[in-house]
C-alpha cells in the first residue's frame, strides 16, 4: 500500500511538470532567435589593437557611441575580430549585438584605473565586499533593451588573478567588479561565448527581464577567492541552459536584494529555467539560492543537471533579518558526483550589511520539490537547518538514491524543518516523513502562462 502511494505521488508530480512544458510556461522554451543586425562595424575601424598591450577603451566606447546611431534603424553589431583586446570598463547600448569572433579575446586590465567606479546597487545599499561604491564591471549595460552578447565562441578573460590577490589581503578600496553586468534592461540574450577569470561574478543581470543565457563556458581556477558563474539577481523570465560552469566559490546563485534594502526594493527573482547544464563549485555550491534573497525568490525550475566535485550539491540560504522568502521550487533530472553535502538549508547563513537591518525580519522557506536525483560519492546527503522562529516547510523529496562515500558518511541534520519524503536513500530525518503529502507541490499552468503552485495530490 506505501509503494501504491509513492507511486501515485510521483506520477501526479511528473504530470504537473508536464503540463508546464506542454503549456509553454517555462522560460527555455521561449528561445529567441537573433535577428541579423542590418548595420555591422569591426572594431578596427576605431583604431583598436589586438595585442594584448593596447589599451582599447577609448575605441569599444568611441564604436558603441556611432552605433547607438542605428538603434532605430534595426540595430547594428560591432564586430570584435582575432586578437587580444585589452580593455577598461565599457557600456553598451540598446539594439546592439557585441560579436566575437573565434580567437577574438577581450582582456581586462589589471590596472584598477581604468575600471570606473560607481555607486552601489540600491538594493544591497553598499558593496557587497566593503562599505561604499563599487568597480563597474568590465562590460556594462544600464537601461538597455534588445542587447546580444554572442559570438564563435570568442571570449572573455577578466584577467582577474590580481583582484583576487587584493580582496585575500585586504588591499581593496572598494568591491570588486565582475565581467558582464546588465542593470535595469529587457530582452538580453548572451550566447557562445567563454568567461575566464573574472575578478568576482562573471554574468550578473540585476532589474532585468527577458534573460536566456545559452552555450556558455565559465571558468575560474579553484583556488580564485568567491568567484561566482551566473547569478540572476531582483529578475525575472530567466533561462539559464546548456551550458558548462566551473569557478572557485557558487557556480549558478540565485539572489535578491540585502537586508532593509533588498525588502525596500522589492523585486523578487521569479519565473528561472535552468536545464542542461554542468556546474562545479570548489567552495560554494553548484546551484545556490541566497543568501541574499530579501526580495523574495519563487517559481523557480530546474531540470537535466550534473552537479560535480563540489562543496555542497544545492544549497538554500538565509539568516534572521533577511526578510524575503525561498518558495515555489522545483529541482529534478539532477545527476551528482563527488559531492560534500549534496542538499542544504541553511537559516544562519551571511552577515549584514550594516546594523540596520531589523533582527525581527524572519525569511521563508517553504515549498521546495526535489525528485529524480541520483547522487554518487556523496559525503554528507544533506543538512537542513531552520530558524526557531521560522523553522522551513513543506520541503519535498521523491525518489532520490545517493551512493555515500564510506560507511563513516553521514546520512541528514534535520533541525526546525519538515517536509515529505518518498523514495528516498538513504533514510531521511524524522523531520521529513510527515504523512501529509498535499503540502508537497509542482508549479502549474495559469490561462495567462504565469505560474502558481498547487499541491501534487
């Protein structure tokens, strides 16, 4: 009769999920397709050197400018051609696509002069490192609609070695930069394309909406300190897929917003599709949801991973004071390998911004799916770990199998949690065998496309 039961609740579990497919509600199935830009440029025109000494600046902000002049004329690529581009910080503009040939490389410069210095982002109210303003990231865009990173697989190499060098002994006056971030822009769309060595993030959409984020290569050595991969931040309609990650702390973060600020701004991250993906995190976690979450993060999918040599497999994080909440997310098809803790939730983790923030503003964790995980060396299955006050719920797990490392692995820490489980080994805490499988949830179809929750039962 258990087995029948079981059985019952994956299947209305795997319908639900694909109902949204067939529905069209997940993000990766809106696939945009580029349209040619009708005017194109190479950045030779504008005096541009590649190599590798020239400091090009002046040339990507002088060729931008000219473009900007065909926004209402379909649009117009600048074209990055083989070579190695040294190059400060630059913006882009609307209706732009940045294309980068094969064996086109654009450098970042190691001398923090010619990275401009702005303030901080309101809803973290400083850096995220230290008080104040922060680096701008090497490329840029503000307010900006119908913009295409992409190329032939050229790249870009933040040559962030001495960044990391300065944020380990504490030599820094102001946060780092990461390598591309887009703020308050619609419709962006980065393809084909390999990130090195960022100095901390390497793809950071902040305010936006209309995101996908295809085919991309991410890679930053292990050791490089909190280098982060992909981290869609107060966004959403976001897809993330097919795409390889690596770096020294969280390979995919999902965030929101700091404390007081990221309550006051108020803009969750929502509707995120994730799938087919490879992601490996020296010291973090392959797919990380926080810790700053204080605008809220929800509906989000993920699907078809490989999550490998890591710290920790998936971890969800929050502390007292952040406010926001953690619901409405669903994680399946995930394949593990060599992993630490392969699922964590964490209620006491990350510092404040600042002594404002009221210790009163307890966050929310609550229906969270996990299902169809196949876990291999694994150390630890996993550690939840609530808040008293706020303790986390309706944390669902079906038919997942994990392969401990030795027979001294430790199986589960359960505290201030419950939940459902089914399927699952090895056995789970006491906290996640609650008899009441209605709690569990998929996300549905609403006649409009968006997506609610409703229970798998």
């Amino acid at each position: 009769m258990v087995v029948q039961v079981a059985l019952l609740v994956l299947l209305a579990l795997c319908n639900a999920i694909k109902v949204n497919g067939e529905g069209n509600y997940l993000q990766c199935d809106h696939n945009p397709t580029s349209q040619p830009r009708p005017h194109s440029v190479s950045i030779l025109e504008f005096g541009a050197v590649g190599d590798g000494k020239t400091l090009n600046t002046m040339a990507f902000q002088n060729a931008i400018f000219y473009l900007k002049s065909f926004a209402d004329k379909g649009g117009a690529q600048l074209y990055v051609p083989p070579g190695r581009w040294l190059t400060g910080s630059f913006n882009l503009t609307s209706h732009l696509t940045l294309f980068l040939e094969k064996g086109a490389v654009i450098l970042g410069s190691q001398d923090p002069s010619h990275w401009d210095i702005v303030e901080p982002l309101p809803s973290y109210g400083r850096g995220i490192e230290l008080p104040g303003r922060r680096y701008r990231s090497l490329v840029n865009g503000y307010m900006l609609r119908d913009v295409v990173i992409t190329g032939d697989n050229g790249t870009i190499d933040g040559q962030g070695s001495v960044w990391w060098e300065w944020f380990t002994s504490h030599s820094l006056n102001y946060t780092r930069p990461h390598l591309v971030e887009f703020v308050s822009s619609k419709d962006v769309h980065i393809s084909n394309i390999t990130f090195l060595n960022a100095p901390a993030y390497n793809i950071h959409p902040v305010y936006c909406s209309n995101v996908h984020i295809h085919n991309v290569s991410v890679y930053a050595p292990p050791g490089s300190p909190y280098t982060v991969g992909i981290v869609p931040d107060s966004s959403d309609n976001v897809c993330i897929e097919d795409c390889n990650i690596s770096t020294g702390h969280d390979a995919i973060a999902l965030k929101s917003g700091w404390d007081e600020y990221g309550i006051a701004y108020g803009r969750p991250t929502t509707n995120v599709h994730i799938r087919s993906v490879h992601l490996q995190s020296s010291t973090g976690s392959s797919l990380a949801f926080g810790s700053e979450m204080s605008g809220g993060i929800s509906n989000v999918q993920v699907e078809h991973v490989h999550l490998y040599n890591s710290f920790t497999g998936i971890q969800f994080r929050t502390t007292k004071g952040r406010g926001g909440y953690l619901r409405e997310i669903i994680i399946s098809d995930a394949n593990m390998l060599n992993i630490n803790t392969a699922f964590s939730a964490i209620g006491d983790y990350g510092s404040h911004p600042d002594d404002k923030f009221n210790p009163d503003a307890f966050p929310s964790l609550e229906k969270i799916t996990l299902h169809d995980i196949i876990g291999k060396n694994i150390i630890m299955a996993g550690n939840f770990s609530g808040i008293q006050q706020a303790p986390f719920t309706s944390m669902c797990l079906f038919n997942i199998s994990l392969s401990m490392s030795s027979a001294f692995s430790s199986c589960w820490s359960c505290s201030n949690v419950s939940g459902y489980s089914e399927l699952v080994f090895p056995q789970p805490c006491a906290d996640l065998k609650n008899s009441n499988a209605s709690s569990c949830f998929s996300i549905l179809m609403r006649p409009n496309g968006r997506g609610g929750t409703g229970a798998i039962l």
